[in-house]
C-alpha cells in the first residue's frame, strides 16, 4: 500500500519528538531546508514547518533532492520507537510494568526548548536520552516556565543584564497531557493560603514521555499564575511554591496519568516533597502507618545530590514549610515539629530550618553523589545525618555522571568512528572494548577534521560577536575588527559554564604578564574563548564575568581572548566541538562532577582540568592534563595562588610546547596521541549510557525490588 503521508505530515510527526535532535542527518535535513531560517528560528522545526506549508516544502524538497532523505528519516524514527531490542528489556525487565518516575526542576535537552539553566538540566536531558536510547521504562516530571531562564546581554560597561522572553507553547514540540476523558490534566496542591492548580503538558524525549506543569491557569491569582514562570527566580516563598508543585503535584500527575511508579528518582533536592506525597498514598491506599508507609517509600526512591555548595541545598524557615506543606503534614499525622524534623540533622534543635535534601536524604535508601571525590565530600558533609556510623560506611555512593553521545559528537567526528570502530558502536558506548580501535586513525585525518571543527568554531564566535557589537552601535571599523578576532593556528583554549566564584573563571588573570608574554607570542600563541551566565542575584559571578569582558577589550588582549554573550546548548556545542583544550579550575573539592569537561572528549580535545568532580578519577597522565597534584589548602586565598601558578606552569611547561612540536608534516604527533588516548579510555566511562546503565544495575532494579544498593 502506498504511503499517504506528505512530507510535511511526516516532518510534523518527527519535530514532535525530540528524538530528531540527537540525529544528526535529521537535524541536517531540517536546515536544507531554509539555512538561513533555521539558525534564526533557534534550529526550531516546529517554527520552520510553520513557514512552510506542503506545497512549499515539496517544492523546496523537490529543489534541494530531500524526498529520499524525509522518508528515510520517518522511517527511523518509527523503527526506534517500535523496537523491542534494547539493553532495557534484557536488564530492566523489572520495571516494564511500573516505571521510574524521574524529577527533575530543570531539562536542558535542546535550544529549540529553552526550560534549562545550565549543567543540572542539560544532565537531566541527557538522562532522558539515554534511557530512551536503552529502553528503560522511565517517565519524567518538570515544570514549563514559561519564560525560562534569562537571556545575558553584556552592556557597555561589561556588566551582566537579564531579559526574558515568553516561551510560546504553540511554537514548541508540546502538547497537552490528556487524562482517560480527554481532557488536560489538571492537578492541585494545598497550601493553607488556598490551592495551586496546574495543568499538565507532555514533551517526547525519544521513547520517554516528560510531564510538565504550568501554574497558568486561570483558577489562579496572578501570583500563582507566575509563580512557573521563570527558573530559579524569586525569593524563598517562590522557590518552596514551585517545589510543592513540582514534587507533590508531580506525584499526582502520574496518579491522574494511571502510572503507578516502581521507583522515584528525585534529581537534587528540589523535588523531595514527592515522597512525602508517596507516603500519603500508601498510607491513604493501603492503611499503611506513617512509619510503615515512610519505610516502604524510602525503600523505593532514589537520591541524586549534585553539589558540596552550601547554597545549592534549599533551606525554609518554619512559618513558610507550615504554610505550604502544612496541610500534607496534617494528612501524614505529623504536627509542625514532626513535620520540620523530617528536614533537620537534628529534629530536636528547634533552631535548626527545615532542608530539602536532608529531607531527600531521610527519604531515600538509595542515595548517591555524582563523582568518586563527590562522594568522599558528601559523606563527610552530611556524615550528622548518620552519627552513629564511620563516615566511609555512610548510605551515599556515587555514579559518576556522564554525557549523551548522540547530542554532544560532532557529525565529522561521527563519520570517522562510523569507519573504524565495530558496527553498531553507538549502541554500545559504555563498553570499553568499543574504542579500542580509535588507535587506528589516521593522524593526518584525525587533525584534519579537528582543524575544520575549530575554523567552524571561529566563524562562528566571529559572527556572534558581531551581532553583540552591532546591538551595542558599535561603529564600521569596530565591527570590520571583529572579523579577525582569533587565530586558527593558534592554540585555542575553552572555558563555559556557570559563573559561580568556586569555578573561578578569572584564575588565568591573576598574573596578568605572563598571560600578556604567552598571548603575544609570535612563535607559539595561545587565545582563550569565554562563555557563560551568572545568577541574577549573584553579583560576585557578575564582577568576574566584568572582569573577562574587559580584558577582551584591552590591547594585547583584544582579539584573543573573548567573550561570547547568552551561553546556551546551542553555543556549547559549537565550543566543546571545536576547542583545542577544556580549562576547568574550580576550587577542589567544590565542583562535584563537572560534565561540561566530559563533552569534548570524544570531539578530540584535551582536557586541562584541576583534579576535583570527574577529572580527579579520569586523568592517568597521559589522556590530558593536571593542574596541580590535587593538594588543597584550607585557606582559599593561599589555594587560589597556588592554582593559578600550576595553571600557568602547566600551559607553559606542558601544554604549549607538546601543540606547537610539530613534525614536518605539521602535526602535532605527541598531541594526537593523547587525542586517542582521551578518547580510548574516557569515552566509554563518562557518557550517559553508562551512567544510566549504572543507575539501573545499582539503584532502579535493586529499588523496585525493595533490596539495598551496593554503589562503587
């Protein structure tokens, strides 16, 4: 029988699911079809097929021979959603028949759907793709802010400002979550000061449905009706709103949904009143006692804590937990002190406030951190939870985070383990036999297509900075400079993430004339390129980002170090792809994982890392570089001098001469060496599907079961 669909019905259905944007070809195809749209339209094919009704596109298709490409990718995509064959059904049988449930405050799984911050997000879209690409049985909760987080604009004195645009759901791969009558899900949750409502949207990731829900409604005060509206935004009272509705309203959209889960995984802390929630089923559904309903919920959820930064763990005070979590405690049998307990190391200090994670903690029986160090650190920071133990027996292992190969590989660097590596490899990623064949790469291919990666990288950063002068009414000769900004012969070193003081972006400025000495240099120069946000509420994030921006104003500087403006998903896949080398100094022990070091690995660059989060269990010499031994001094002042001189000792004595020693064809042999060994013996230990993989074997059959985790 004769396919009926047009194209445009089949391009509709795929830019439904954001499977395609994990498909390279497909993601090509969307931009044949209009280049200059879609880099306009934020690589969105729900606003581009918008644009182009099904004449159009079969016009234009028929103009750029796309038919056989469309069709062949609709084919795909409906063999990857019917497929049976996955690692999940061998592994995770378990949980066929009751999902984990998955919460999460934030997704970063694409530009086109801008309901992320930074690493935490873009870590839980990872998950999400993973656990798609293994079909594991998996539902995931959020929230749709409807503005998102903020887009940066640097201003003329180089400080940081905010501005918010609305996120437009008709523009968006999203739809309504419909209950058994058809209608969208609704759902409330009861504070003292009334009831919150939200309704319920659903975004495909893949195979794995996300549930995300909206105050915008209008049984809401306006108040409330914002109260969605924007991440990580307002004061304490905003922040416990949002993670009432997120926890206690997630639990009852699977409930509305018909999912009963096996398992709740609550990502960071913000989602910890969902086993509160759960308690209150089992008891209400099963006559359960508090006690026994705690145990039986605690036995099936799991903990990820993600940061050793004291503020990264919410705290409320008594009056604003009673206010709005107050009517669920009533519902458990717990009077105000017993409610607050369940959020103190010590529920008899009635001083103490009440902790989101601590929570989590006393909660869960399957709890982990995010690196090996990360674990170390966690256990001795809550070691008050548990005092009766020795701190290395606590009940917090860790799984190091990883990161999805299909997002973050550049096409180029596809192709040529598309060649070499067995058949079938991207299946396989977590296996280690898999990369062994990255030896047999060419040298000279392997720096080609690296090269063509960075001279990407460079128009790119050329053009972004234009549009930023532009807007700031920079005059003709400004702009015509920008142009020339960066060397694509020169070393080229990345630096992106979130502008927290910890991670000390600024390091590399605290000996200003051996950066001017190893910038100017005619015979072996360095250039740096910037990116990221600060908190809107953190202005010491925002002085060092002032810092970098006006250092990229001031000869020598200028044209060599620079600062790309509004870092998203987008702009950190153009700089992990296309770098020389990753610089990450965060003050041990404070960065927990750090997967920004972790995407460039497999697009052959090299990490040059202090030994904390990810990198103090990946660097064996020889696969990038150290700065420093690991030592830390308690006082940060004296650790601060003592990293930034090994940060310049190591690009001096280390990392400059083994680029710039080239043999007579030009290639840095030593350099694409340890490319291949990076690759070799990281990439199959810091992804996504290991990483999910380890969640399952450690934490989701063990929890669904009911049993205790055993976590390395």
């Amino acid at each position: 029988m004769a396919d009926e669909k047009s194209l445009h019905q089949k391009l509709t259905e795929i830019s439904g699911n954001l499977w395609w944007s994990w498909q390279p070809e497909i993601s090509e195809t969307f931009r044949q079809i209009d280049p200059a749209r879609w880099s306009e339209l934020m690589h969105n094919p729900v606003l581009l097929l918008k644009e182009y009704n099904a004449d159009r596109l079969e016009e234009r298709a028929t103009e750029m021979v796309l038919h056989s490409k469309i069709h062949a990718a609709y084919r795909r995509w409906n063999e990857y959603m019917d497929s049976k064959d996955t690692w999940g059904q061998t592994h995770a049988d378990v949980l066929g028949y009751k999902p984990v449930a998955y919460f999460s405050a934030e997704f970063g799984i694409h530009e086109s759907l801008p309901i992320y911050s930074g690493g935490l997000g873009v870590l839980a879209g990872d998950h999400l793709k993973s656990a798609s690409d293994l079909g594991i049985p998996l539902v995931a909760i959020g929230l749709f802010y409807k503005e998102g987080y903020f887009s940066q604009r640097i201003d003329e004195n180089g400080w940081q400002q905010e501005t918010y645009n609305e996120n437009v759901i008709a523009d968006l791969p999203i739809r309504p979550a419909t209950g058994k009558d058809g209608k969208q899900i609704e759902v409330s949750v009861e504070t003292r000061s009334g009831a919150i409502f939200a309704r319920v949207w659903n975004v495909q990731v893949g195979r794995i449905p996300l549930y995300l829900l909206d105050t915008n409604v209008e049984k809401n005060s306006e108040e409330i009706r914002s109260l969605t509206s924007r991440l990580y935004g307002g004061d304490h009272r905003t922040r416990i709103r949002q993670e009432a509705v997120l926890g206690i309203g997630g639990v009852r959209v699977l409930d509305a949904l018909g999912i009963e889960p096996s398992v709740i995984h609550m990502n960071e802390g913000h989602s910890a009143f969902a086993a509160l929630d759960i308690i209150r089923h089992k008891m209400h559904d099963d006559g359960l006692s508090f006690h026994d309903a705690l145990r039986e919920t605690a036995a099936m959820s799991v903990f990820t804590t993600h940061t050793p930064v004291p503020a990264g763990h919410d705290r409320f005070d008594g009056g604003i937990l009673n206010e709005h979590v107050g009517p669920l405690g009533d519902q458990l049998g717990l009077n105000h002190e017993g409610l607050m307990g369940l959020g103190r190391v010590n529920p008899q200090d009635h001083g103490e406030s009440f902790c989101m994670t601590v929570l989590a903690f006393k909660l869960s029986r399957h709890a982990n951190a995010v690196s090996n160090l990360h674990g170390v650190v966690s256990r001795r920071m809550w070691s008050n939870l548990w005092p009766w133990q020795a701190e290395d027996e606590l009940p917090i292992g860790h799984i190091t985070n990883g990161i999805h190969v299909g997002t973050w590989l550049a096409s180029q660097m596809r192709a040529i383990y598309d060649r070499v590596l067995p058949e079938k490899w991207s299946l396989r990623t977590g296996e280690p036999e898999i990369w062994q064949k990255v030896e047999d790469v060419s040298p000279s291919e392997l720096w080609e297509t690296h090269q063509t990666l960075k001279h990407r990288l460079i128009v790119y950063a050329r053009t972004r900075l234009t549009k930023q002068a532009k807007r700031r009414g920079a005059s003709a000769e400004v702009i015509a400079q920008l142009s020339k900004v960066l060397d694509p012969f020169a070393l080229t070193v990345g630096f992106a993430r979130r502008f927290a003081p910890y991670k000390r972006a600024d390091l590399f400025m605290r000996d200003m004339e051996t950066l001017a000495e190893l910038i100017t240099n005619s015979k072996r120069p360095i250039q740096f390129v910037f990116a990221g946000k600060s908190h809107p509420a953190d202005d010491h994030g925002k002085a060092i980002a002032q810092r970098i921006y006006k250092l990229t104003q001031q000869e020598p500087f200028k044209g060599r170090v620079v600062f790309l403006e509004d870092y998203d998903i987008n702009l950190g896949r153009h700089l992990v792809q296309g770098v020389d080398v990753w610089l990450n100094n965060p003050r041990r022990p404070l960065e927990a994982s750090g997967t920004s070091g972790q995407k460039v690995v497999l697009n052959g660059v090299l990490n040059c890392s202090i030994l904390d989060g990810w990198w103090a269990e990946a660097f064996d010499g020889k696969n990038g570089f150290a700065i420093g031994s690991g030592r830390t001094h308690v006082n940060s002042d004296v650790q601060d001098d003592r990293d930034a001189k090994n940060l310049v000792q190591v690009l001096t004595n280390e990392v400059i001469p083994l680029y710039y020693d080239r043999d007579h064809d030009d290639l840095p042999q030593e350099w694409i060496r340890r490319m291949k060994r990076g690759v070799r013996t990281l990439g199959w230990r810091f992804n996504a599907d290991r990483m999910v993989m380890d969640y399952v074997k450690n934490t989701y059959v063990p929890a669904a079961g009911g049993l205790s985790c055993e976590m390395p």
